[in-house]
C-alpha cells in the first residue's frame, strides 16, 4: 500500500469510528514545495513550485443542520461551528476552514451543515503549505456539498482572501494556486499578477527532496512576525522608486536608484529583482531539460535568501551545504517563508537512496537533530477520491 492509500484508509477508518457512518466525499488537497522564487509572490513576481504527493484529506457527510462538526486526527480534536455565527478562536487548523467559511458566507454561498474529519502527511510549519491545502480541501467539500461548480482558480483566490483576511497571514497567491491546479510530473511557472500559469514537465531523470531540517518558527509561525516586516519594507522600496510592484523592477534600475533606499531595504529589493529573474530562467532551463543550469540557479537563490533577505537559518544552511556537497546533487536552497523548515533538491535519480541516507547522516551528525528527506514526486491538484 502506498502512502497517500494509507492516509485515505486511515481517515475512513476514523470517520467510521467517529460517527459510525461512511463519508460520503473524501478530498485530496496537496501541498506544495516552491524549486525557486521565493518571497517574490507578494510582489507581484514569479514562483515556480510544483504540488507533492503529500496531502491534506478531508472526508464528510452532510447533516440536517448548519452545525459544521469537524475532528481532527492528527491533533485529536473536534470543532464545531456554524458559518452563520463565525467567531474567531486561537489560532488552530479549525480557523483556516472558519476562513473559507467566512469567503463563502461574504459571497452568499451557503454551506450545509456537515460531519467532517481531517487527516493528513504533510509536515504541519514546515513551509510546504499544510495551510493552503487545508483551505483548499474545505473549499472543494464546501462546493460539493453545496452543488456549485468547482473553479479552481476562482476557489484558491477565496482561499488566499480567507488567509489574508481571518487568519491574518499576508500571504500571496502561490500556495493556494499550486494546490488548486498542481498537474502531475510538472512545475508550474505562476505569474503572481496575472496568474497566467505554465506547466512545465520535469526531467525524468531528477529526484526531488524535501529535506526537513526539524527546526520550527518559534510561537505563532509567521504570523506578526518577520514575514510582515519583509513584505513592507518590499512594499517601501516599490514606493520609493516609484513602481507598482519589485516586479516591475530591473535590477539596472534598482542599482541606478540604490542611494534613493535605507541599504536594508535594497538588499530586499535586490534579493526580490533577482530572484525573479532567476525564477523565468529557471522554467526556460527545466524545459531544455538542464537539472544543472536549474541547480546553479538554487544555488545563487539561497545564497541571496541567506544574505540579501536574511530568512535562513543556520539549519537551513547546513542542509542545503550538506546536500550541496553530495556529488549527484545538482543544487539546493531553503523553501518556504523561512526561519526554520525545509530545503529542497534536485538530485539524480540513480543517486537518490545515497542521498537520503548520507545527507540525513551527516546532519545529524552535525546538528544532533534527525531530519527528515522526503523524495517527492509532482502531484495533481485538489481532487476527489473515492469514499
């Protein structure tokens, strides 16, 4: 039995044993990890992650009545509320789905009451977007249940407004979009304004590794935290040298105004500019079917995330200099918001069984702390399974 027929057995199992009844729908939502374009989303910029096989399940029946009763088997916990009567709680998996309630009251979209239970595999706040795939697995029960049409991007815009607007995370489009509309064997290259989106297949001959470096945010994740205070000193660099967005900067004139900018704030800037430009290479090379190029450009993108953006950590650092250092590595670089979490890379194939063993040795060695290498495959976006 492969891994997500594990999850999806287990959570029928505790929908069973919870309300002595099948579901009658069970989704996957995905999560996602991001090969290059990191903290650029909000600036209107350029992402390119790919959906993994690695997924939060949601499985339901609809009740009588407007109650929302949902049990949480990775926490064992059960919540309950009624989308008529939202109120914000602490902060908890249940606000993420009181959040795509509330979009989906604000647009006169009536939620039946339901019996739900949510169980996942994805690492909870280690930057591969557990959020966005809970948002995004509530949204698709939610338009089920209702009989409405499922649109997907329409669906991950309401997700991210739900983020922004009840949880309080000014976050950008990319989680829920790849979550939404991730195809299998491809990265997809989002333009962050737009959302035109290119699917672009991956070689086959490359692995893909998340490597969890067991090391969290400390309190609230980046809720009111540094994620904030990087997005407006972003927004501050944009105001000064007059754009709309760091997208619309090039780094020739960004480096003709850096006197015009706190030295901080350009290197923010200069980190953003640059990585945008990194990310459009990085799709033209994926598709010549060029790992190393890719590599190269994880590389530099680290490098800029650790100096000129300051997200990395020591851990993270010694993850992708381990990975790095591992022949059949072609590159690797921090994924995520940062502050603690995964790093990514792309490594040969044929290499891959070393890799995971000797680069997870070795940082524990280091770090006498056990990570966790996870070999990914792109995944399909949000669906049904069978219940």
């Amino acid at each position: 039995m492969d891994k997500s027929s594990s999850v999806s057995e287990r959570i029928r199992k505790v929908f069973q044993d919870t309300y002595n009844a099948k579901p009658e729908i069970i989704v996957r939502a995905p999560g996602r990890v991001n090969l290059i374009g990191e903290h650029t989303d909000y600036n209107d910029g350029f992402v390119l992650p790919m959906a993994i096989n690695r997924a939060i399940y949601f499985a339901a029946r609809p009740r009588a009545d407007r109650q929302v009763r949902l049990h949480f088997s990775d926490f064992n916990t059960t919540e309950i509320f009624n989308p008529e009567t939202l109120e914000k709680g602490p902060s908890a998996p249940v606000e993420y789905i009181k959040g795509v309630a509330s979009q989906f009251e604000f647009e006169k979209i009536e939620i039946p009451g339901l019996d739900g239970v949510f169980a996942g595999d994805i690492p909870i706040s280690a930057g591969l977007s557990s959020s966005a795939a809970l948002e995004l697995a509530a949204a698709r029960v939610f338009c089920a249940l209702a009989d409405i049409p499922w649109e997907p991007v329409r669906m991950a815009k309401l997700a991210q407004r739900a983020e922004n607007e009840w949880v309080g995370m000014n976050c950008g489009i990319m989680d829920q979009l790849i979550s939404a509309i991730g195809e299998k064997d491809k990265a997809l290259l989002i333009d962050c304004r737009s959302l035109q989106t290119t699917q672009t297949t991956l070689p086959g001959n490359v692995t893909v590794f998340v490597m969890d470096t067991g090391t969290r945010r400390s309190g609230h994740g980046l809720v009111d935290s540094a994620y904030s205070e990087r997005r407006a000193q972003c927004e501050e660099a944009a105001r000064v040298l007059k754009v709309p967005a760091l997208r619309d900067c090039s780094l020739d004139y960004l480096e003709a105004n850096r006197d015009l900018l706190d030295p901080l704030v350009y290197r923010r800037a200069r980190h953003v500019v640059t990585e945008n430009q990194r990310t459009l290479e990085a799709q033209r090379v994926l598709a010549a079917g060029d790992p190393a190029a890719m590599g190269k450009l994880m590389n530099e993108s680290h490098a800029s995330l650790q100096y000129d953006f300051e997200v990395s950590t020591p851990a993270l650092d010694t993850m992708a200099d381990l990975a790095r250092s591992f022949p059949g590595c072609y590159g690797a670089r921090m994924t995520g918001g940062g502050f603690g979490g995964c790093a990514v890379a792309i490594v040969q194939s044929e290499d891959a069984a070393e890799f995971q063993q000797q680069v997870a040795l070795e940082y524990e060695n280091q770090l006498q702390i056990k990570p966790q290498l996870y070999a990914c495959r792109a995944s399909e976006g949000v669906s049904l399974i069978p219940s």
